[in-house]
C-alpha cells in the first residue's frame, strides 16, 4: 500500500486496530493505493461512510479495495475531509474527491469506477455527476432523501454540522427534478429493504429518475440484510452482491 498526500497536513491518524480501524479527524485528504497484482482492467476510486462524520477505513475502504483488486482493478481509497470539522466548507469532500481526479489525470489512463458504501456511496455519486468515468458501485447509501425539501420519513430533523447537511442539499444523487445530480455514467445499487438508517427510498427515488432520464441503473434490494453489510454482513441474499457487483464491474470493462 502506498499513501498520497493530495494536500499538505499531518499524515493522517486512524483509532482502532486493523481490521477496524476509522478516521475520525482527518488531517489532510490522502489516497491510500491498492495495486492489483496483475495488469490492471481499470482504476477505482473508493469510498468508506461514516456519516460525514468519520471514515470506516477498514471495513468501507480497505476491504473493498482488496476486493477490487481479485477482479484486476487497481484500487484507491479516498480519505477526505469532513464537512463543518477544523472549519471545512460543506462541499470538502468533493474538493478532495476532484483532487483525485486531478492526481489521476499524471497517471496511464485507465477506465475510471467510483465505488462508495453507506455515506461514501454519496460521495461515489456526486463524482459520478463531475465527469466521464465506467461507471458507479453504490451500497446502502443517504443519496438523496437527507434534502431537506426530499426528506424521509418527512419531518426528519436537520443534521450536525450545518455543513453536513448543506452538502445533501447542494448534491441530492437521483432526483429527477435536481438533473446537476444525475450520474453521467451507469450506476450499480445495493441496498437493504427494510434498513432503518438509510430507508430504501433512497434507492427508488434514483431508479424513477432513471426510468424518466434514460439513465442506466440496476438495482438490487435485499430483504434481510442490516445497514453496513459491506463485505462482512453476509449472512443472507445479500451474500450475491459482490457476485453481482463483479459479473456488472465486468461488463463496464468489456469482458
């Protein structure tokens, strides 16, 4: 593994022990580089949640890396800073996530995949708006009804810090009628029927859009599965959907 410094700071610190490690004050934004062993497909850009509020290094970033380098691609997983902490604007994320693309640019072109679990898969889908890439891996993620003005269930309270929810409002993924928050490239989805903390109507509200758009999406909702699946919350017919994610990843690369 090796580690990009996309801006200046300290190197970052992370609590925990691996496999569970999390960032929960980023110092500076970093690219922590997983390289496939074999010649690389493409090139991903991964994502961990933790609410805007911390990173699940390890179990959002980490391990989906590793994943992403079986399937021959080469694999880069964003710590960024947060919205509202040391006095970060509402959109640091995605200034930090286009540093990426930035970085990216110096380097031998490969096709392009964001990949994002819970938080982190809102994040995967404001960069799939930004430019061209193969497409997007989205798991359990607040897309779109922490809007204020899209919530659900309706009434639901305004988040900490005031910036957090800034950034859903300025980017809700999937609204039809907010076309700036229309991915650019194919979107893959995840999700848990019956999660508590990000209500499947995230999901539906992006599948509408892209029956009204054109868009390309599949999705997949599974009936057991908990909030924070990931790779380690197996233990249902959620158990597919690295299956899944692996059979559509290769259909963006060509075989």
């Amino acid at each position: 593994m090796t580690v990009i410094a996309l801006t200046p700071g300290d190197p970052n610190a992370f609590d925990g022990d691996p496999p569970d490690r999390v960032c929960r004050r980023p110092t500076r934004a970093e690219l922590h580089a997983y390289l496939s062993p074999t010649p690389p497909r493409g090139r991903a850009l991964v994502y961990a949640g933790g609410g805007y509020l911390q990173l699940m290094h390890d179990k959002e970033g980490v391990e989906i890396a590793h994943w992403l380098n079986t399937l021959g691609l080469d694999a880069y997983v964003l710590v960024h800073q947060l919205p509202g902490q040391d006095g970060h604007p509402f959109d640091i994320a995605l200034q930090d996530g286009r540093l990426a693309l930035e970085y990216f640019a110096t380097l031998a072109p490969l096709p392009l995949l964001h990949v994002g679990l819970s938080s982190g898969g809102h994040l995967a889908g404001v960069m799939a708006c930004q430019g061209e890439s193969a497409g997007a891996v989205i798991a359990y993620a607040p897309l779109n009804a922490n809007h204020r003005d899209h919530k659900f269930p309706v009434g639901k309270p305004d988040f900490l810090p005031p910036e957090k929810q800034a950034f859903y409002d300025a980017w809700p993924i999937g609204i039809a009628s907010e076309p700036h928050g229309l991915p650019r490239c194919p979107v893959f989805l995840a999700y848990a029927l019956h999660d508590g903390i990000v209500p499947v109507q995230h999901a539906l509200n992006l599948i509408v859009a892209a029956q009204q758009h054109g868009l390309d999406v599949e999705a997949h909702i599974f009936p057991k599965a908990e909030h924070g699946f990931a790779l380690r919350g197996l233990d249902g017919t959620q158990d597919q959907w690295p299956v899944l994610a692996a059979r559509w990843l290769r259909g963006r690369l060509g075989g």
